[in-house]
C-alpha cells in the first residue's frame, strides 16, 4: 500500500490511477492524516478465499455450522 500526500496526489493523479488499476491501493494523506483511499473500482466477483478468511477469524473460538454460516453471508448480502 502507497501512502502519499495529497499535493503529490494531485501533481501525479494519472501515475497513481495506472498503479490502482494493477491492483494497488493508495492512501492520501492531508498533514500526515489519512484522509481518503484510491482502489481499483473494477467490478469483480467476491473473492472466495477473503470470504473463507474472514469467516474463520469471525469463527475463532466459536463453532458455527455450514448453515449458520451461509445464513450470515446472505444476511450480509442485505445491506
């Protein structure tokens, strides 16, 4: 992940949109704070493997089966 100024943002906006769309991801920053996120806008599948990822550190310490789980990413798919 880049982190950049937001000056530099603006001087460079064209270098950083080609390195968005090869899939980096690129912090802008007002005064050392963080202050906004340039991703790729890309419209892609959900990434199963994030998926499984996140539903294990969810499920740490606890034990939910294949049904609970697929009820809480349709819950998720609500919103």
């Amino acid at each position: 992940m880049i982190k950049i100024g937001s000056f530099e943002a603006k001087t460079h906006f064209s270098n950083l949109l080609k390195k968005v769309t090869r899939g980096e991801e690129i912090l802008i920053t007002n005064r050392g704070k963080i202050v906004a996120k340039l991703i790729s806008c890309e419209e892609k599948g959900p990434d199963p493997k994030l998926f499984i990822k996140r539903v294990s550190e969810f499920n740490k310490g606890r034990h939910c089966s294949l049904k609970e789980i697929k009820e809480m990413k349709e819950e998720g798919r609500k919103y």
